[in-house]
C-alpha cells in the first residue's frame, strides 16, 4: 500500500502527519521524501543515513570539428536547449530535459551523450528500524522530476524486496513534482488548514489529482482556527475528513523541537492510528469514503 500526503500549499503541516503516519504504521513501511526542493522529513525521523548516490541527467556535448551546422538538433528541440545563433550552435545544458533527440537527428554524429548532476538520493534506517529515503536537488537546477522518478524507482526496489507499504511525502503544489510524487499511490491524503488561503489551495489539489482517479482524504491541521468553510467544501464534494489536528501552543512546541507528532501523548497517538486504519480502509476499498 502506498500513501501519497499532499498539499494544495506549503506550511499546512504535511511532513509532520508523513512523519507521525509512518511512526504508528502497524505494518512493515518505509518513508520517502519527495519534496526534493526542500527535503525535511529526516528532521522528524531523525534516520541514519547509510548511503547517498549522485543521480545525473543525459545532456549533448558538441564535437565542433564535425558538426556541419545543419540546425536539425536545434529544429528538434522544443525546449531550446540547442540554438543554431548565425554560424555558432550553442547548447544550453541546463535547458535540456534529457530526452536524446538531438542525438538521434544528428547526420554527422556530431554531437554525443554528456551528463549533468541534478542531486542526490540518500538512503537511511530510523531508531525505529523505518528505512527513510530523500532526495536532494543541487542548487540551481530547476528540473525535480527526474530526480523524483530516480528517488521513486529505489523506494519502489525496495519496497518489493522487503514487503513494506510507503509513505511519501509528496512537495506542495499541483505542478508536475506533485504530479510525479502521488502518480501510483493506492491513496491520496491532502493535509490543509482552515484558512481562506487553506480552502483556495485545497481546491486546487482537489481538482489537479482528481482524474488520476485515486481516493482522496482530508486531514484539517490547526482545527478550531478560522472558520469551517473547508469542511463546508469537504461535504459538498464528499471529500471524507478523516482526522483533524488541534490548534495548540503544545502541538506547536512539540513540532518546534522537532517531535513525531504521534508521539506527543496517548490522545495524539490513537489520533492517527485511528487515521492510518482509514486510508488503508480506502485503498482497499478503491473508493473516496471512509
């Protein structure tokens, strides 16, 4: 079973229930963070990281003596990553997505296979025996997917090889990182607050990750501040919510030195056993209701 946390925006709280979901998971699981932007969930669980690899992206290099300035590659390229500029083709590795093309419609071989880094995936194991993987983009690259897909093919690796469910800790938004992160997941949870700004960004991810065709829940954090427009919407659009989060000065001190969520007392802790066995009750039902 895999479950996707998400949200319409970034601070609603979706890394703390990633974090307290996996530490009261009743069965064998392992936690992935793909906000790869900002990676954070390794605060909460605290892993010891065991190895980290460099993942790179295939990128053209030009051998100028054989190129004969055709401008097929530069034709190809929808991205821009090749310019043919008078008598100088110009590349522009950071554009490119990797796709090979160019290398493809090149008629003198002019150009061959390079690299550029996009970051790094970390591979660790918690006090607790959860295997917690990440991945890091490298300042300045502004392409995450590719580095999510790598991230994303190991966690999958070893969730077979070792049986485990996944929580994944998706980026915020509804862009294409967050479509990468909850693509595949049995269920989708979209953690957010309420707030007007909580409401506006919920909707978004609720119409962004509705054709994927995947459940979807609700967790409401900081409950009892603002109004309950959002769960107003919730029932309008039979969008279960199936745990809320109090506002209080001792969640936030807990989250603040860093604590699993789950564990700040016993209350806390049935709070999101109660909502683990929701979603694992909605995946295996396939259906939006808890």
């Amino acid at each position: 079973m895999i479950v996707a946390v998400a949200s319409g925006k970034g601070g609603t709280g979706k890394t703390t229930v990633s974090a307290s979901l996996a530490s009261v998971w009743k069965r064998p699981v392992m936690a992935v963070d793909m906000d790869v932007e900002e990676p954070n969930l390794h605060l909460f669980l605290r892993p010891t990281w065991a190895s980290a690899e460099s993942v790179h992206l295939a990128v053209p290099l030009l051998d100028e003596d054989r190129c004969r300035l055709c401008g097929a590659c530069a034709d190809f390229c929808q991205f821009k990553a090749i310019s043919l500029l008078g008598k100088h083709l110009m590349l522009f590795p950071e554009m490119c997505h990797g796709c090979g093309g160019c290398l493809s419609v090149c008629p003198e071989g002019a150009l061959r296979r390079g690299q550029r880094e996009l970051g790094t995936v970390e591979v660790g194991i918690t006090g607790e025996a959860i295997p917690c993987l990440t991945g890091r983009l490298r300042v300045g690259e502004a392409m995450s997917p590719p580095l999510m897909r790598t991230l994303l093919g190991k966690a999958w690796a070893q969730k077979e090889l070792e049986a485990r469910d996944m929580v994944i800790d998706a980026p915020p938004g509804v862009s294409c990182p967050a479509m990468t992160a909850v693509r595949g997941a049995d269920v989708i949870l979209l953690v957010t607050e309420p707030t007007p700004f909580g409401l506006h960004d919920l909707r978004l991810a609720w119409k962004a990750f509705r054709p994927l065709g995947i459940p979807m829940g609700v967790v409401i954090n900081r409950a009892g501040l603002g109004d309950r427009n959002v769960q107003g919407f919730c029932e309008e659009n039979v969008l279960p919510v199936l745990a809320e989060i109090p506002f209080s000065r001792d969640v936030a001190e807990h989250y603040a030195r860093g604590g699993v969520l789950a564990r700040l007392d016993a209350g806390m802790k049935e709070r999101f056993e109660a909502l683990a066995e929701r979603l694992e009750r909605m995946a295996l039902e396939g259906v939006t209701h808890a």
